[in-house]
C-alpha cells in the first residue's frame, strides 16, 4: 500500500505511452536499502518522462491511454531502468590482444611497453586514425552497450595526450552521439597518462592539460567533465588536484582514477573538491572511504579490469559500512577490461565482491547516474526521471544478475520511444 | 611451410562451399600445445565436412570452386571451429532466482533446501511440466549457446530422478534436436541426486537407476553416455561404479562429475573405467590427475559454476604438469551456473585458472569434443571434420578471449550449411 501512494497520482494522468503487463517493475527508486519494486506493474510515459509507476490494476483508474497512445505489452518480463555505464573508454582505434596473452603468461609491464603495448600502443593507433576511423571501430561498441541495456554511457578521452588529438577523441564522442539514440556523456582525460614526448618533464604536460587542453575542450564544449588518473608513476595528488581545480574554475564536473594499484590519498583529494566520482579503488583507506561518505561521492567500482588482470575483484564490505554509495563500471578499455557487458559486472560485484543484489542493479542505475553526475531522479522509474528503461525477458529481477554473461533485453526505450536496437523485437 | 603442407592435398579439390579471406583460420588441430593458425587464410568444405584449409593464396591453385559452390567472404575475421559445450543441464523447467540471492548473503544450503530451494526445487518443476513446456523453456537456451558459437551440445537428463521423468527429459533433448541446428549429445543422470523418496534407502534408488531406468533409456535410444554424481552425501564411488558398469554393459559413453567439495576417489575410478570425461575437479588427488593422464580421460572445468558459488576457479597448473587434457563448460543450470556465454568460460580459464589462451580455445573446441566422445578430427578444422565452422568478427583469435562477455560469432556454419541463428546476418 505505501509502494503504491509513492506511485499513484490524485488525478489521471495523460500518457503517451503505457508499458504493461511486467511481472516485476524493478523502479531502483526509494530506499537504497530496499529500493521499491512493483509487483505486477506498469509505467506510464508522458513526454518524454516517467509519470506514472503502479500496478497494473490500477492502470485503468489512474492513467488516460489515449487512442493515439502507444502501448507495449511487457508480457511478464522485468521492467528496469535503463543501464548507465559510468566509465569507459568506449572510443579508441586498434586492439592490443598479444599483450593480453603476454601478461596472462608473466611478463612484466615494463617487458610489454619495451615491446610496444599498454597504454602508448593504443595512443599510436589513435594518433594515426581519423575521426571517420575513430567513429568505425566505436560505434558496434556502442552498439554491443545498447544490446546488454546501457541507455547512458560516459565516455573518455585520453588516448590522444595532445591537444589536436584529445579533441579528436571529444569530437568523435559527439558524433558518435548523433549516430547512437544512447546518451553520450563525455569526459575529458588528457591527464590520463603522459605522454613519450613529456616523459622528462611531466610538469610541462601538466602545464600543457590545464593551459592549452582544457580551454580548448571548454571553448568547443566537447566534455562534461575533467578525469584524472592519480597512480604512483602516472599523476600525483598535487599535479591531479591542480588539473581538477582548474576543472571545476572551467564548470566541468569531476572524476579521479585512483587507487588501482597503489592508494596515494587520491579519494580524499577528490571528496574535498566535490568530485561527483572516485572510480577502481581496489585499494583505498578508511579515511579517503570516509571522506567520499562525507561528501557524497559515488565510489565506481571495474571488477573487469580486476578479473582481466588476473585478480580478484575488492570486496566492498568497508565501503557499505562506511556509508559510500556504490556504481559498477565497465571500464572498457582496448588493455584491462575489455567488455560491453555492464549486467557482467553486476553479476561479478554480488559473487566475487559482497555486494547485495539489489545494490548490483542500483550501481548500473541510480547510482551510476550519481556518479557521472545526473541528479535524482534520473535512474530510477520515479515521476520525472527521463524515461530510459528496458523490459527484460525473465520474470523476475534477479534473473538480471544470476543468468549471466547474457542480455535479457528484449526491448529498450530511451526518453519514451522504443529503440530499434540489434536485438530489438 | 610446414603448415601449409599439412592443408595441401596434390590434386584440386572440389569444394561445394568456401570460407574464404579470414585474418586468421584458428583450426584446432596439429600440436596441443601450439595448434596451426592459418594466418590470411581459408577453409574449403565438401560434402558437410572439412575438405581443405590453407592460405587464401593458395585457395584457386588448390581447390576447384565450381559456378555452383557457396562462396562466403569472411572479410578479414577469424574462422574458428564451431564450439562444443560438454556439460550442460540445459533441459529444465523454471528458475531459483531467489535462492542466488539467499546464497549470496550467507544463507546455508541446509536451510535454503528447507525452504524449498536447491535441485530438489528443480526437480519439482521438471516433474510437474509436460514436454511441450519443457521444450518452450528449453529452446531459448540453446538459441544463446548458438549465438554465443556453440554448434555442439552436451545436455544431461538428472531432473527427473524417476522412470518417467528422466525419460520425460531425454525425449525432450531428442526434441530440441529436432528443431535447432546443434548437435545434442544426450546423456543419462538419472544419479544426479537421491529423490525424496528414496532419502532413507540410497540402495533401492540405485537399483532403480541400474534395472528400471538405463534399460528403458537404452531400449529407447534415448542417450549416448551415462554420467553419475559422486560427491560427499549423494553417490559413493561403488554405488557409481555399478552404475557405470551397467552403462558400459549397455554401450553407453562415460562421464562422471567428481571433487566438485570433496576429492571420494572419482577420478582414479571413472579413468580406470574408461570414462570420457571426468567433470568439475575443483579438488583432485596427484593420483587420480595421473590416472587421467594414463586413460586419455579429459578433465571438463566449469569455472561458472565456482565463480556463481563466490569461488575461485581452481588453478589448472597441476592438470598441465601431469599431461590431463583441459576442455571447459558451461554448467548450464537453474542452480549454481546459469550461462549460455561458453567463450567467457575461456575468458576466465585463461584470466583465473592459469590456462594459456590457445589452451583455451582448445577447451571449447578439440578438447571439448574429445571429453563428449567425438572422435578426432571432430573439433578441429582439420580435413574429415565435420564442417561446424564460425566466423568471429575480430582479427586476432585472442580477441575471442580477450575482449570478453560479448559475442563476436558473425556467422554460423553446421555441417558446411550456414545457420541463420538470432544473429547470423
């Protein structure tokens, strides 16, 4: 009864379109310890927006379906929210799949970079692609996301590490988004690694990323966002905080890398500067876990990147008890976590990582719309949220993460109009 | 040289359809530890099996492509062996959503059995549905597993656990033969567990097992191979062994699941029996891995079902060192290893348990085939093989592996005859 008065208007409300007929209606609204779900229910859309969640025998009595109304039969599948991917690396050219199978068969990092892979590899493959090339090898990416439900997807620079090539990358972002019905979110991310011609004189490339890169970003609009991947060896505290700062001066939103490898104080760093993310945190203290606690921000967790390295993914009991509020990320990347499948990643947060299912679908929802910035309710199926969702075919939400490595999505919406995906029916 | 030399045949050769200009023709066959990979290459097939395999190059001095022959243009993606799956429970009804979640927050098996969970749950619902309902839940998981690339399927019998049923179940495998293009290899488990009726008196069950149900199997033509679970509290080695016994008697193949918790022996037993396949191996003795070695009896590992249980795969290492043949499943099933996905089981033997990638691809090819029976050169791209063929839209075969929790399979080829599965284009 009170699932239903959270969800039930005074007057009827004017649809434009009716999803009925789900067994479950999966809302990721209410409490994040018990987020509401609708037995039995349907959502109604009007302009664009959620209006209306409730059972299905309520439907009648509280929303109008006009004749003009589209209505789509859920059949007993599982409605949810659609997916947000809050961090990836979605647009990059080449592939780096020898590398895989030399660090699978112990050699080291060091040995690989001699050999011409990691990171730089793919910086070369960047440098020399065009944008047309750029936007051929990412957009069946893109594609692959929408297949396993993500309807949001942020997406970073950070393979160009010159200014002419960081714009590229952010170009291509954008046009991707005119070519994919996903929201695009990107994020710049020059300060991703530095690059060989400043390998002597990383405060210059600093320079550089806040004097000449990021105003041109700004100037053109082409990122939400500023990211920076503090790592021992990679950005240190000071020189992330002097990029951040001159970020946030700009109007960007915030994310750190931090703590993949070594915890150098990044999340504490980060939740003073109001970052709305700190993501991989395989290693992280109880102060920079309370700090983010303070400040509210998201802690996105990449359990590919882990299995693709070999390791077991962090378990996240001192990030529930401290309060952090949790999102799941692919992290694609051509190095360590190449993969569409975001309901994967939930699917390894519950088994290998401690997380409560119904946190697993919160962290690829609502607080994966946290993390990459979006306010409430976007997310959730609550009145007012844009109406991104997905009828999946099980007959029960759980089945979203225990049938794994799998989509179940039969169908996408985004922004109240049914997608016309590769599965689409 | 040598490579091509072992693909050449001296007269030309009259192919009724051609695979022709992959990046790479992975084919499973020549050394184990380094099989040959055809790089620019092709694949000429007569009569529903292999005819030849070599250098795109070469493919018009070789082979006679008459005006009536299929030509199929592989543009530069990998043609791999069509993929076997050698343990799977794929025939059942319903799904335990819920007990996955209970399971994950600590809850014992004990109690979640109490509360109508576990096999017995499964059973339930396998007793209670018809044939028909059967075939309807049935279907769609192999229409994954053919997406996913898996052209040969092992499906086991075990949920019925009486005359009737066990027999309800193989019917239904011999009708999803009928109406998908994979080849189902049908195997009894009527000793997949003791039913509720026979809790006090495990003898009296096995004896129905040996004298009701593998004669009214066989009589029927029901099944190609018996299998048997040994495991601490289900069925001891001796019990397992009369079993067996009666199913060589009857001309059937062997499996055994074993060491899933605790290493009873099974091993050394099913390997001095002649199995095929002895499957899970989470725990197993230096000797009974020797044993295997000695019979040729290929271990099948099923790291879904760890990871779903909240395990670590086991590390294959040991399994190397002692000269075991390694193929990989899916464990298709409602409880503990609910996947179609057969490539990200390569993907986590190689990232978790050690294996190295061609091993991998070994795994779910050759290997597979061999723990299911099939002779070689099934499993392999080699000439005489049955011509089940894939072509992956990648350039590298590590990409198959590497880029992970996706499907890559472009095209589907069973018995040299294009499927047009959910995906083919």
């Amino acid at each position: 009864m009170g699932v239903e008065m959270r969800y039930t208007a005074r007057m009827k409300i004017k649809a434009d379109l009716v999803v009925k007929n789900a067994s479950q209606v999966f809302t990721s609204a209410g409490s994040p310890e018990s987020p509401v779900v609708v037995e039995g229910g349907s959502v109604a859309v009007a302009g664009g927006l959620v209006a209306w969640v409730g059972k299905t025998e309520r439907l009648a009595d509280d929303v109008e379906v006009g004749p003009e109304a589209m209505v789509i039969d859920a059949a007993g599948g599982v409605v949810t929210p659609g997916f947000v991917d809050p961090h990836t690396h979605a647009v990059f050219a080449g592939s780096r799949p020898l590398e895989f199978e030399w660090r699978l068969s112990g050699r080291s990092y060091l040995d690989i970079l001699a050999d011409g892979g990691g990171i730089l590899a793919t910086v070369n493959a960047v440098r020399q692609a065009d944008e047309d090339q750029l936007v051929r090898e990412s957009l069946p990416r893109l594609d692959r996301m929408l297949e396993f439900g993500v309807t949001t997807c942020e997406v970073k620079s950070g393979y160009g590490l010159d200014v002419e090539n960081e714009l590229k990358l952010l170009r291509v972002a954008r046009k991707l988004a005119s070519l994919t019905p996903m929201r695009i979110l990107p994020t710049f991310l020059g300060a991703h690694t530095f690059p060989p011609e400043f390998r002597d004189d990383h405060d210059k490339y600093v320079k550089l990323v806040i004097e000449e890169m990021l105003p041109a970003v700004v100037e053109e609009g082409l990122a939400l966002a500023c990211d920076v991947y503090v790592e021992k060896g990679v950005f240190d505290v000071d020189q992330a905080e002097q990029i951040l700062r001159a970020a946030t001066d700009s109007g960007l939103g915030i994310h750190v890398h931090a703590g993949q490898f070594v915890d150098l104080g990044g999340p504490e760093m980060a939740a003073g500067m109001g970052a709305s993310s700190v993501d991989h945190l395989d290693v992280v203290s109880d102060e920079g876990l309370a700090a983010m606690a303070r400040s509210g921000t998201v802690a996105v967790m990449l359990p590919g990147a882990a299995v693709s390295l070999g390791q077991k993914p962090p378990r996240v009991d001192r990030f529930l008890e401290a309060g952090v509020t949790l999102a799941l990320a692919t992290d694609l990347n051509p190095g360590t976590s190449y993969t569409e499948n975001l309901p994967l990643m939930a699917f390894l947060s519950v088994t290998s990582m401690g997380l409560p299912c119904s946190a697993a679908l919160l962290a690829i929802t609502r607080h994966a719309a946290k993390a990459v910035g979006l306010k409430e309710p976007e997310g959730t199926l609550a009145p007012g949220a844009r109406a991104d969702l997905l009828i999946h075919d099980v007959s029960d939400w759980r089945e979203i993460l225990y049938h794994f490595g799998v989509t179940h999505v039969s169908k996408v919406l985004i922004k109240g109009k049914p997608v016309a995906g590769p599965r689409a029916s």
